[in-house]
C-alpha cells in the first residue's frame, strides 16, 4: 500500500511540474486556458479508469456466476449486458465533457 501511494505522489509530482515551471509564462500572457486542458484530461482519464474498473469487476463477477451455475447463463449475460451499456455510457459523459471542455481552449 505504501508502494502505490509513492508511485501516485511522484507521478502527480511530475504531472504538476510543467505547470509550476511555465506558470509565470502563462500569466504574462494572460492565457488562463491551462485550466480547461487540464479538465478535459481528467473528466476522460477519470472517467475511463473508473469505468475499466466496473467492467473489470462486473465482467468477472459474471463470469464467476456462470461457473457456478451454467443453467442460469441466459439470466445473467442480459444482465451483464445491461450493466455493461450503463458502465459505457459514463465514460461517453466523460467524453462529451472533455470536447466540451477542449472548445474553450
């Protein structure tokens, strides 16, 4: 656990550096468009992790469900489908909010 909170601390580290170096650049220009890029990154990158994690877990866990019982696969693959279409349509959010956003850059 200790391992990935470094690993996240240094890579938001590394994310966060250009922006503090090339901060007085920016605002001798007046450009105050970092904010929206930076949005738009995080609305599809949020958006596309949390999504690849609810289609992991509901992917497996219905895998997992018609091996226990094979009888009820018909069931669960609607089912799973559903979900699946639901789980989809957050990250289309994501992406509509993300060219949203890159259109005030």
């Amino acid at each position: 656990m200790q391992k990935i909170g470094k690993v996240a601390l240094w890579t938001l580290f590394f994310v966060l550096m250009p922006m503090v170096a090339m901060a007085q650049e920016h605002a001798a220009a007046g450009d105050g468009t970092w904010g929206y890029a930076l949005g738009a990154g995080l609305a599809i990158g949020l958006a596309g992790l949390g999504c690849g994690i609810g289609q992991g877990l509901t992917a497996g866990n219905t895998t997992a469900g018609i091996a226990r019982n094979p009888g009820a696969a018909g069931a669960m693959f609607t089912n799973f489908i559903l979900g699946m279409v639901l789980i989809e349509s957050i990250a289309i959010y994501g992406l509509v909010i993300a060219f949203l956003l890159q259109g005030k850059i």
